[in-house]
C-alpha cells in the first residue's frame, strides 16, 4: 500500500497517527488543515479566502482544495507514496481526486478511517493545544508539556488553534457528520475502507495500523 487516506472526525487523533505513519513509513502526510494554516500565517489571497470558513468550523469551498492537493500531490516527494490527512472531506472532493489519479495511472490503496464519539471529539478538541513553532500537539487533559505553556520539542510557545473552541469544535463535528461521514461506505463500498477505534490507546491504534500496512 502506497497511497493512503487517513479519515475520521476531527479531534480522532488523525494528526498524531500522521505523524507516526510519516516517521515509520517515510511517506508524506499531506494535511490540508496545515496547507491553509500556513497560507493564513503567510497572508497570501488562498489564506484569507479560508480563514473566514475555517474560523467558523465550515468547510472551505471544494473548488478551493482540489487543485491545491492535485498540484500538491504533482510534486517529487510523493512518487513513493502519500498519506492524505483531511483531504477528501466530501464527496464531491473524493470523486474530484479519483478523477486526478485515474489522469495519471494512480489510485487510492487504503482508507484509514478513525471513529470516535461525539462527546469525546469535542471534549478532545477544546482541550487541544498546538506550538506555534514546530506544530507538535498537546492537550490540557491528557497531554500536558513538562512547563506550562512552553514546548517540550523546541521550546516555542503553546496556543490554542482559533477553531478549536468548544462552539467551533461543535460546529466542526456536525459538518464532518453531514458532509464527510458519507465517505465512510464511499470507502467501505470501494473495498478500500480499514476501520479503527479512536477510544484505545493512540499506541494501539498504531500497532493496528501497523498490521495493516506491514512491518
Ligand atoms: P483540520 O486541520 O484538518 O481539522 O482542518 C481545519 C479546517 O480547515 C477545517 O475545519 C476546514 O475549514 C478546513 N479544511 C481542511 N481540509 C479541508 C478540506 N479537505 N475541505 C474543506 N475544508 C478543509
């Protein structure tokens, strides 16, 4: 398997499974939440087209994503394999990026679909903390860094992502069930879907992912 998917809702840990995928499997994670954060941070047209959706928890315009992830997806480092975080969220998306690999002889190999609850996505989610400098995640509940408010990696300062207030977080999580949950039997149907508990431990999570993939 080379051209992964990884799906759930957000606040199912997709970020930190991403990491270790990335780390093990060598192959990119491509995060389009983090595209668009770094287009806001940089403060190009694309940024500030998005920002206004992000900030309320809604999605941002298909017709912006598609081409951004094909033209991403065109460069080098992907050749060995990639793993999609966030993107397709519907699917109008899902159908748009089968259509771009199918142009070039590629497809999709496998769906990592992450389920959690609702409660705790959102419970998850307000607790959320970020470094605004490396992008390592922490959270009030379960993950706290060794000094408050400082990262343990690099050192530089810990905030709270402007959507990840509870309001949002609730918002966030009604849009994933109406528009990105009905890929779950898009995925399931295709034969490509491998299904997760969000609730075991994050270690066990990986292990399975692990099965899956191959040492
Ligand atoms: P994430 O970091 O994946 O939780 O994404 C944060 C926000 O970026 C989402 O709530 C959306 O507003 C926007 N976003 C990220 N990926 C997509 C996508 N594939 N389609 C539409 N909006 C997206």
């Amino acid at each position: 398997m080379k051209n992964l998917i990884l799906l759930g809702p957000p606040g199912s840990g997709k970020g930190t499974q991403a990491e270790r995928i990335t780390a093990k499997y060598g192959i990119p994670a491509i995060s389009t939440g983090d595209i668009f954060r770094k287009n806001i941070a940089d403060g190009t047209e694309l940024g500030k087209k998005a920002k206004a959706y992000m900030d309320k928890g809604e999605l941002v315009p298909d017709e912006l994503v598609v081409g951004l992830v094909a033209d991403r997806l065109s460069e080098d480092d992907t050749k060995g394999g990639y793993l999609l975080d966030g993107f397709p969220r519907t699917i109008v998306q899902a159908d748009a990026l089968e259509r771009v690999l199918t142009e070039r002889g590629e497809r999709i190999d496998g769906v990592i679909y992450i389920n959690t609850p609702r409660d705790e996505l959102i419970r998850r989610i307000s607790g959320r903390r970020v470094c605004e400098v490396c992008g390592k995640t922490y959270n009030t509940g379960s993950f706290a860094p060794k000094v408050a408010g400082v990262c343990d990696h690099c050192d530089g300062k810990i905030v709270q992502r402007n959507d990840d207030t509870e309001a949002t977080a609730k918002n966030r999580v009604d849009v994933y069930n109406e528009q990105t949950m009905p890929l779950v039997d898009y995925y399931r149907g295709k034969g490509l879907l491998s299904e997760f508990d969000g609730m075991i431990p994050v270690g066990d999570i990986f292990t399975g992912i692990e099965k899956l993939l191959g040492e």
